[in-house]
C-alpha cells in the first residue's frame, strides 16, 4: 500500500489553546471531502499534555474527552477506508504546558503517552505511530551525538531535560503489545537520514519505517541530496514523506519530490488540510472544508489525480 494522504493540524493546539479539539469538522461530509482527492491516509498530530490530561491542559478537552474524540475520528477515516497516522507533535517535560514543538521527547511522559496511544490502538492495522514530529537534538546538527540522542536519549546537547530516545518509545508500544508499523523521522526536523540505518532502533517485529519531512527550506530539498541517504534507505526499509510542502505556487519543487518518491514506491503526506489561508505561504491546501483547493492545493489534487 502507498500511502497518497494530507495532514489535519488542529489537535496539536486547539486542546492547549482551550477553544476545542479540532481545527475544522471532522464529521458528516468532511471525511468524504478528503477522500474525494484521491486521499488514502490522514496523519493527526496529537499533543501529550491534552491526552494525558496533565500540566494544568484545560479540563473540557483533555483526558477522556481527548482520547474519545481522537478515537471517534480514527473510526470514521477507516470506515471510510483511510489509514490514519498519529504522530507526537507537541510534548513537553515535567510540569511545562506542551505549547509547541520540543526538539526531543521527553523522559517524564513521552513513554507513558505512547504507552497508552499503543494500548488504544493495538490491534487495529491501518493506525501507524510516529513517534516524534520532528526531532532536533544537538542544535538541529546532523552530527554523532544528535543521532547517539535520538536514539538513546538521556542527557542530550542543547536539550534542557532528560530525553526518551526512540529506543524507549519503540520499546514502549511493543510492550504495550501493539504490532502497528512505527515510523521514525530523523534529526534536522525529520529532514536528514543521513545515520539513520546507522542508529536504528531494535524492533522485536522489525515493522519500523522511516519518516522523512520535506519541503523546499529544508536542508535536504533537492535530487541529489534525494539521491544519497533518502535513497539508500528506500532501498532497505519503506520511505515514508509524512510532510512534504512548498511555500510557492510554482509546482516544480513538490512535482519533483512527489515524482522521485513515487518512482520508489514510497508514499507522501501533505501539509495540510486546513484553511488558513489562500496564499501559498500559508501550506493550506484548502480554502473551505468541502475541499476546494487553494493553488498549492491544485497542485496537490492534480498529481493525485493522476493515479486514477
């Protein structure tokens, strides 16, 4: 299965910034809006705080009521035959309010989220994990000791807490018992692979696939660089782009990358399917919940179209 998808944004921050759970409807005709682009998987960006109810994250939408309607919303993209991708988007340690993006996970809680996220999924296939946004240890360096941090955390250079390593949540969701594929994104934001088949974690179900963000600001953003690391794990282990975009209207760039991932049989996400905005800047690829695309999204809707 290549998976062909978007990303809806919203239950990383609604839930912290107190206003709901969502960001736009996810029921009645939204699912099937999605769906009408071709669409066949959605990733959800989830946020530790408001799942496990802690750090003071506002009561009407956290804990139960958080985990229900991310499960509820999980239900309707598979009964509507859409693979759903739950991924840590924001966390944070200790007693600090996850607002935003840390550069790892952390020790206090990151394994207990996943532990429970594992637990409520298990058994249910077409739910994959992955397990951090967008990792940046060592200052954002592709270095040794940014990749020794991902994946074994601990005390970690230019991180201010203890981290959970990937090793950890790895280990975290099989004991838990689940069999769902793990994707994993490398240092430099999910951008650089360059060490990751050096310092991939031990998976009892070797069910692990790489996660890979691109956009054209990112460091690696262009074929050859494609070519290197990128190609190299194609090669061993299934590549997954989790969030592929572009900021202009011209669509050479995201053509290129689509097209060289798809040459490769590996499968690609879109940033993201919300409404904020019409400009390309904005990464919107919708101007309304019924699907109408904005530019970047006709270049989205018009490559996806080509797989009819």
């Amino acid at each position: 299965m290549h998976l062909h998808g978007v990303n809806h944004s919203g239950t990383e921050y609604a839930c912290v910034q107190g206003w709901g759970i969502f960001d736009g409807p996810t029921d009645g005709p939204a699912i099937p809006a999605i769906k009408s682009w071709g669409v066949n998987a959605v990733r959800v960006p989830l946020n530790e705080d408001c799942w496990l109810a802690i750090n003071n994250a506002p009561a009407e939408y956290s804990g139960t009521m958080y985990q229900e309607a991310i499960k509820d919303f999980v239900g309707l993209l598979n009964q509507n035959g859409l693979y759903a991708l739950l991924d840590l988007h924001w966390s944070a340690p200790g007693g600090t309010l996850a607002t935003g993006q840390q550069p790892m996970p952390d020790l206090d809680h990151s394994a207990t989220f996943w532990s429970q996220v594992a637990t409520t999924f298990k058994g249910n296939d077409t739910v994959i994990f992955e397990l951090f946004n967008e990792p940046f240890p060592d200052g954002n360096r592709d270095t040794a000791e940014a990749w020794t941090c991902w994946r074994d955390g601990g005390t970690c250079a230019e991180v201010t807490f203890q981290v959970a390593g990937m090793q950890t949540l790895v280990s975290a969701v099989r004991d838990a018992g689940a069999t769902n594929v793990i994707a994993l994104g490398g240092a430099r934001y999910s951008n650089a692979l360059s060490q990751w088949l050096t310092y991939k974690p031990t998976d009892p179900l070797n069910n692990l696939v790489a996660a890979w963000h691109v956009y054209e600001f990112t460091p690696c953003n262009n074929v050859s660089c494609y070519d290197g690391a990128p190609a190299a794990i194609a090669a061993q282990v299934p590549l997954l782009a989790t969030e592929i975009g572009t900021g202009y209207c011209d669509g050479s760039f995201l053509n290129t990358i689509m097209g060289w991932l798809d040459a490769r049989g590996s499968g690609y996400l879109a940033w993201t399917w919300n409404t904020w905005g019409s400009g390309c800047s904005s990464h919107a690829l919708i101007s309304d919940f019924s699907g109408s695309p904005t530019t970047y999204g006709e270049i989205y809707q018009a490559h996806l179209a080509s797989f009819r």
